[in-house]
C-alpha cells in the first residue's frame, strides 16, 4: 500500500494510535483530521510527503515522529494538535506549507535541519504561540530570516549533513 486516501480515518474519535505499513510514501489530504483521540502515529520511513490538514485536530497527538526522506509537510498539517510538544524535521524537509504548526499551544520547539527549507511565515500562526516556541534550525537560512521577520525566538543548530 503505497497511499491512504484522503478522509480515511477522518473523524474517528476512538483511534489511539496507529501503525501505518511500511512502503506507504504519502499521507494525503485530512486522512487523519479531527482525530480527537490519536496520541501517537508511527510514520514508516518511506514517508516522503505529509498533506494538507492530515493530522489537522488531532487534538490529543503528543509525539510525531517525522521520517528522514520527508521532503514536504502540506498547509494545515498539524494545525490545532494541541498537546504537540516539540517535532524535529529532517534535512529532506524543502517545504513546510502555511500554518503547518499553527495552535500548537503546547509546542516549544520546530527544529527544521534543513536552514533553507521554503517555510511560510505563519507556520505557527497563532500569536499565543510565538513568543512560546523557539524555531531551531542552520544559522544563516531561509528559517533563520523567517523568525526574525515574524519576531519568532530562533536558536542556531549546527549544519546537519544529508
């Protein structure tokens, strides 16, 4: 199985946690959105793309765990997981669409390896969240700019190699 289709668990608010199989390269559009009740999700690592508002309002999601060759991370993606504390996204990750981590209210720390990923500036929208989250990532990139644009409290990694 090499995808699940958009709005497959959508809604189920008795799913807990879930394995996904190994050979899946894409969790598309709001397959696990409004999923109140998931706390954990084990993403394989063939992962590669996560879509829009996939865990939109997985309000109870503590711990993602986001593989290497995850290259984009789609608008909405995580938005409104509440209880997320802190995610780490490889050096594969080139893109994070708007608002990807926005209400977050838990979150206090991004650490994006990848210093010149495309990342919009409202990746954390939500003002309550801007001066909480620290944004980590390569001095001197694209991330780095972002935070200082939107006054968002940045902590320099060391290069990551690929």
């Amino acid at each position: 199985m090499k995808r699940i289709g958009e709005y497959a668990f959508a809604g189920c608010s008795w799913l807990r946690t879930i394995q996904l199989p190994i050979g899946l390269t894409r969790i598309e559009d709001r397959t696990f959105s409004n999923c109140i009740s998931l706390e954990k999700i084990n993403i394989p690592d063939t992962v590669t793309s996560i879509g829009e508002s996939a865990f939109y309002d997985c309000s109870a999601l503590t711990e993602v765990l986001i593989p290497k060759d995850v290259t984009h991370i789609e608008k909405y993606a995580f938005s409104d997981c509440q209880l997320l504390n802190g995610v780490i996204l490889p050096v594969a990750v080139s893109y994070i669409g708007k608002q990807a981590f926005s209400s977050t209210v838990s979150m206090t720390e991004l650490a994006i390896q990848n210093g010149n990923a495309r990342v919009y500036d409202n990746i954390v929208y939500d003002f309550y969240n801007r001066q909480k989250v620290i944004i980590t990532a390569p001095a001197n990139g694209a991330v780095q700019r972002m935070a200082a644009r939107i006054k968002i409290p940045f902590k320099a990694l060391k290069q990551v190699a690929n």
